[in-house]
C-alpha cells in the first residue's frame, strides 16, 4: 500500500559540513545549528539525525524551498494538503467538462460555430508553451507565486468569456483560460512530484485525477441545466467564483509551509543583491522572453492557415494565408537560430532531449494529442447530429475517455508500483491504441448502433491511458528532481504542438470538407441553407431526426469524420517506435528528500 514515508536520515558528521562562506561560491550553507530540533506549530521534530547527506540544499530557490518543506513539515500538513489538492483537481475537472460542452454552443450564439477550431489552436498554442516559462517561475521564484499567477490568469479568462459580446473577444478570453487552467493543473502535478515517492507517484496522479469520475457526468448536466435555463453566461460566472476560492486554501498552505520551512533553514534564503533595473533585465533572460515570443509567433502562424483557408475568397492563394505560413516559419527559424547563437538562457533545455526516454515520450504525446484532435473537436456535435443525442448524454459518451482514464489509471499505477517498470506496459498499450483508431473508421458512420461507438472509446482509453501514465513515469524517471518541472513542461510542449497540429488538421477538413459534402448530400431546397447549416450546431439540430435535410447533414458528418478517423490512425502508428525508445528504468530505488508519500 502506498503510505507517507519519512525517508531516514544518517546524523551529520563533522566532514560532512559544507564548505565556508568564504569558499563556497553559489552553494549556501545549513549549518548543524540551523537544523537543530525545532518544534514549531503542527510541525514535524528535525534533528541532526534526521537529516539526510550532505545538510545544504542546491538547485534554484524554488526547488530549495520545496526541498525544505518536505524536510520540516508535519504528517498531518501533508495530508491537509493532499485533500485540498483533490478538490482544487474536482474544481477544475468539473469546469472543464462543463465549459467543453458549452463551448460548440458559445460559437454557435455568436453564428460562427466553424470557428471553435481556430479559438482552440491559438488557446492550445499558449497554454503549452507557456509550461516553459511557468517551470522557470516555479524553480526560480517557487510553486506557491507559480500557483497564484496561474489562478489569477485562470480567473480572468473565464470573466471575459463570461462577459464577451463577439467571438474575437470570447477567443481571446479562452486563451487566458487555458493558459491559466493548464499552468494550475502543471503546478500541482510538479508539487505531487516533489512530495512523492516515484514508485508510488502513479497511483498519486491516478488519485489526484479521480475526480473526473465524477464530472464526467456533472459537467455536461450543469451545462444542459445552464442552457436551457439562465444561459451559458452564469455558467461561466459560477466558475469565476469556484476557481480562486479553492485555490486559496492550496497557496495559504503553500505559503505558510514555507515560512516555516525558512525560519528552520534560513541559509534556504538568498540575497541576490540586484538593483529592480537589474532585476527586471535578469528575469527577462532568465524566461528566455524573445524565444517565448518567437515560438508562440511561429506555431500559431503556421498552423491557424489550416482553419482560416476556408474563409478567404482565393483560400490557400490568398496573400493574408500565404504571409501567415512564410512569417510563421521564418519565426522558428529565428527561434532556433535565438536559442543557438544569441540568448543567454534557453527557452527549451535542449541536453534534456538527448535522452532518447525523454524524446521518445514527448514525440509519443505530441503524436497521441495530435490523433486524438484529428476528430476530438466535432465529436459532441457529431454525437448529435449523427446519433440523435441530447446535450448531456454526448458530453457523456464523448467524456468516456475521462471515466476510464481515471479508473484504469489506478490499475497502470498499481502494475508499475508492483513490477518497478513501465516499458513493458506502454508495448502493449501502442498496438490497442492503433487498433481503436482504425476501428473508429468504420464504425462512427450514420446508421451505426451506438454500442460499436462506445466500444471504439473504452479501446482507445484503456490503450491511451496506459501510454499516458508510463510516459509520465518514465519521463520523471529520466530525470532528477532539479530537472522535473523541466521536463514535464518539455511533455505539455509537445503535446501542445500535437494538440496545436490535430487541431489544424480537424479544422481543415471541416471547413475545406463540410461545404463540399453538404453541397454534395443536402436536397436542391435547401442548397441555400448551406452556409447556415455549415456555421451552426443550433442550425444543424433544428432539422427533425428522418427529414431529407437531416439525413443530408448526417451523411456530410459522417464522412467528414471518417476522413479525420483516417488522419488519427495514420500518425497514431508512430508510437509503437516511441515506445520501444524508452529505457526499462528501475524505479524502486529513486527517493526523495523528506517527508513524503
């Protein structure tokens, strides 16, 4: 069973102290006086006996500080914090479940449902690489400013969706959303990290995503009970006001086991001496802000063509889609030749990815976001249109993956926990992921029994779920703790570039695709609705189940989304060689510092 472990530790010996002031350079010391036996309120003893190697802390200030909490922290802190990470984890899951049901509806108020794509890539885009600089703030200033940055951007985002009048503005605001609900979400799973063992981390992730057992059937509830009620506007201020007041209790607790933490070991503080000019210049090379910009400037300019062509009179010759695809490659050959030659601090730890676990993790996750938003977006409203379903029960079917995802992620935790390894399992999950998609092939047309539908989905998260857990482990084992956020937010990158190019790829076949096929089935009385029904969910469902004109609609859904099946399958082929990369680690034998699970 996993259990909070208070690692032991050998007593300090006389060669065991750290080098003077004089001599140390960078490294601070914690003297045997620093770590003398203090009890503090609802802390835990520590002693010379209980600490471990050598009694100074090394890396950035933000990993000194969290390897000093784990050292002085109580039992009873640790188990506080575990129950209100679980809530601020169902909080989020049960916001984005909701807002992914609203979302199709949101586009369609405004008549532009077409664009749902095009405000997912760019919202994608940021919230990815943005994990960048995010793992920079939380290693170099700590989790706790980390948290409440992202909190806050959260927060915003969801006010001005709330409050937005037009989709350019509702666009924007799911841009500032995403970045904040991913950078919450990448924040804690850095902290679960730091307090936990690696051979039992699994099974923590697995219990830190449970709560999507639950909203999977909230979310879309609460977001049927919205429409149909006082309107998707007072959906999203429900969650203006969910999202700080749980976060709250996470950053006071935070924040107050690191003061504690400090008064213990004072030498943890640093004094960097700078002037605020000098300040301001440091932390602008330290986040790397040229690259950042380069890199965001580069994907989103090559990848939002792909739903934009559509939408220009000349399409792919239009001079705006041509100037957005040379300006968007010249902007990452200018990142690269940054990150080369000219910046100080890179933006991506380029050594990491010599690892060929690491790489072969990140191009697995970068390759299963990619299929998985191949069909992804139009999957609720397809789920509609093609089987007739209400709001709820799609946001259901289309929410399996969550369910399952949660469930089995106990079971793959449970296995690496037992056997020490990972590979073994990501072999046989890479084929069941392939076979799932080539499944969906056939059986997401119309006329299909929604059975097959529902068998296809379980496949794809049994294999998909399996991947996603042993690609985290393994990623983190490759890894030392300095490093973790590091490469964690190397993960979220490439998974947000997969996510980034599924994305285009869905939105250009749906908008190069939807107005041929409709024009191809829809009866000659109604070839002058073809916008409109193109443009619109609302529009779509308003024709009754077995008219000629729904009929119509379903066939250009169906092979509209077969052909995005195809797509999927494809590339999902790629993570059978991925995973036969990885190194068959042994993880019983990692630790980490202090008191933890």
């Amino acid at each position: 069973m996993v259990r909070i472990e208070e690692n032991e530790r050998a007593e300090i010996s006389p060669k065991a102290q750290p080098p003077s002031p004089a001599t140390s350079g960078t490294v601070d010391e914690i003297s045997p006086a620093a770590a003398r036996t203090v009890t503090g309120r609802g802390g835990l003893d520590v002693d010379e006996k209980q600490i471990q190697e050598v009694p100074y802390l090394e890396g950035q200030d933000g990993v000194r500080d969290i390897e000093a909490i784990t050292l002085t922290w109580s039992k009873r802190m640790l188990i506080i914090t575990y129950v209100w990470l679980v809530i601020v984890h169902f909080i989020l899951a049960f916001e984005s479940s909701m807002s992914g049901t609203l979302i199709a509806y949101v586009t369609s108020d405004f008549e532009m449902h077409s664009l749902l794509t095009t405000a997912q890539v760019v919202a994608s885009i940021c919230g990815g690489v943005s994990r960048i600089p995010i793992a920079k703030i939380i290693d170099i200033w700590g989790r706790p400013e980390g948290f409440a940055l992202m909190t806050c951007l959260a927060t915003l985002g969801v006010i001005l969706m709330a409050v937005s009048r037009n989709v350019e503005t509702y666009a924007a605001a799911l841009v500032f959303y995403k970045v904040g609900e991913n950078g919450m979400h990448f924040v804690l799973d850095v902290f679960v990290a730091d307090t936990s063992r690696l051979r039992n981390r699994a099974l923590v992730l697995a219990l830190m995503s449970s709560p999507f057992l639950a909203t999977t059937f909230a979310g879309p509830a609460a977001a049927q009970d919205f429409l149909q009620g006082i309107g998707w506007r007072w959906a999203y201020g429900v969650i203006a006001i969910l999202t700080p007041l749980s976060a709250v209790p996470v950053l006071w607790i935070l924040l107050y086991a690191r003061k504690e933490a400090r008064k213990r070991f004072p030498a943890v503080v640093r004094n960097s001496g700078r002037t605020r000019s000098q300040t301001i210049v440091h932390y602008a090379i330290e986040f790397d802000v040229i690259g950042m910009m380069l890199i965001v400037a580069g994907f989103s300019l090559v990848i939002l063509p792909l739903s934009l062509a559509t939408y220009q009179a000349d399409k792919w010759r239009s001079a705006s889609i041509i100037t957005m695809i040379i300006t968007g490659c010249c902007s990452l050959i200018a990142f690269g030749v940054w990150e080369k030659y000219f910046t100080r601090v890179t933006l991506v730890s380029f050594h990491l990815l010599m690892d060929r676990t690491v790489m072969g993790v990140c191009i697995m996750s970068g390759v299963f976001f990619l299929a998985a938003r191949c069909w992804g977006p139009y999957f609720q409203s397809h789920l509609q249109v093609v089987f007739g379903l209400s709001i709820k029960n799609a946001g259901w079917i289309g929410s399996i993956f969550y369910l399952g995802a949660c469930s089995w992620s106990f079971v793959v935790g449970y296995l690496i926990r037992v056997t020490n390894r990972y590979k073994w399992l990501a072999l046989i999950a890479a084929p069941v992921v392939v076979m799932s998609a080539g499944l969906m092939i056939k059986y997401r047309m119309p006329g299909t029994p929604l059975e097959l539908v529902v068998i296809c989905q379980v496949l794809e998260t049994i294999g998909a779920s399996t991947l996603f857990v042993a690609g985290k482990i393994a990623i983190m084992a490759a890894a030392e703790h300095a490093n973790v956020a590091m490469v964690l937010a190397l993960l979220a990158l490439f998974a947000a570039v997969g996510d980034t190019i599924g994305l285009g790829v869905s939105g250009g076949i749906w908008t190069n695709s939807m107005p041929d096929l409709l024009q191809k089935y829809l009866p000659p009385d109604l070839e002058d609705q073809r916008t409109k029904i193109f443009g619109s969910l609302v529009v779509q469902l308003s024709y009754k189940w077995g008219t000629p004109g729904r009929l119509a609609i379903m066939n250009a859904y169906g092979e509209g989304m077969q052909r995005m099946c195809i797509a999927a399958c494809a590339v999902l082929t790629l993570t059978i060689p991925c995973a036969l990369a990885w190194k068959n680690l042994n993880i019983r034998d990692k630790q980490m510092k202090g008191r933890v699970i």
